[in-house]
C-alpha cells in the first residue's frame, strides 16, 4: 500500500478499530484469497490495494454500533465514505465502503443505495472483493487469528481454499463455508474448504 493511503488507513483504524489484530488478519487472509483466485477474476494490482483498505476497515463500524455492533457493516461503508480522502478517487472511496459493507449478512443487489453511483464494471469489481473479504472473515470466526496460511488449489470447475492451523478451527471453516456465498455466486465451478499443509496443495490450474 502506497504511503499516502497507507497514513489515511491509519488514522481511521486508530480513529476507530478497537481489535486491530483481527482486522490485520482478515486483511491477510483476503489478499491471500485474491492472490489466489487471480487466474479466474483477472483483476490487478490496484483492485487488490481496494481490498486492502476495506478489509483492514471493514469492523470500524462497530465504534458507532452499540455493545452489539447491530448494522456494523453499513456503519463501516458510512465511514469510509465521509472521511476526507486525498488518496483515493470518489469512485475508488464508493468501492471500499460498499466491499466493506458487504462484509457480511446480504449479498449485493441492483437497488442498494450502497452500490449507488457504480456502474456494472464496478458492481462486479465489488462482488469479487467482497466475496474474498466475507470469506477470510469467515476464517477468522472466533478472532483468535488461527488460520496461519491458506492456498487455493484445484481447477476452474472445482476450487479447493486449503488452510493451515495451529489448532482445531472447525467454527471457522463453517462460518468461511457459509460466507463464500458471494463467491459461490461469481465462480465458474465448485468451491470448498478444507484444512491441510497448504503449502502442499499447489496452485489453480
């Protein structure tokens, strides 16, 4: 992340994110994810910088949400959007607050005010961030930042995301299985989740 951004990022995560630990680890996870799946989505090394400021900001919300974090999500993209951005363009600000805000509970759809102002390029540009953001979330259940490594495997028509861990995480791979719906949806082929040595399992063919 270039300087400038990575000091705006900042000040919003010191503004407002009380476990950094998690929001770092989600963000890893997600660009592992994005790395990964390069061959299907196709997308490059700006789209991948999106997905960082968004998985890096996408639990801030719950510093306006109550004990609870009731509507976190959207708290998040409202965020995002009202701070006075320098590095990034207001197209760019729409998509990180609206993959942020995807980050969990509905998936996008046309008539969401948060998806306003993005054309069709850009609507799918999000789906795919967040579908990899809602995912590593997923992984990271319980916060306890379990997962060390994580792989994607397989062929277009069946993808294996393979994760390594310390110790059991089997609430963290229901909880990714259930949140790869969104990739569900933009995949060519069968998705699953497995545990394992991922540095064994190889790369997408």
């Amino acid at each position: 992340m270039a300087n400038p951004l990575h000091d705006e990022v900042r000040i919003l995560l010191d503004r407002h994110e009380v476990e950094p630990e998690h929001a770092h680890q989600v963000c890893r996870l997600a660009l592992a994810l994005f790395d990964g799946l390069a061959p299907v989505h196709g997308y490059g090394p700006n789209d991948r910088r999106l997905l960082e400021c968004a998985a890096l900001l996408h639990d801030i919300g719950w510093s306006v949400s109550g004990p609870e974090g009731r509507g976190h999500h959207k708290a998040s993209a409202r965020l995002i959007r009202e701070f006075p951005w320098s590095s990034l363009r207001p197209d760019e600000v729409r998509c990180v607050a609206a993959v942020a805000r995807y980050h969990r509970k509905a998936l996008p759809k046309p008539d969401h005010d948060d998806l306003e102002g993005l054309g069709p390029i850009d609507r799918t540009r999000v789906e795919w961030l967040a579908g990899c953001l809602r995912t590593a979330d997923g992984l990271d259940r319980r916060h306890l930042q379990g997962v060390s490594d994580l792989a994607v495997r397989g062929t277009r028509q069946h993808l294996q995301v393979r994760v390594s861990a310390p110790f059991p995480i089997d609430e963290e791979l229901a909880a990714a299985d259930k949140k790869s719906d969104l990739l569900r949806r933009l995949l060519p082929g069968r998705l699953s989740l497995a545990t394992g040595d991922s540095a064994d399992c190889g790369t997408l063919e």
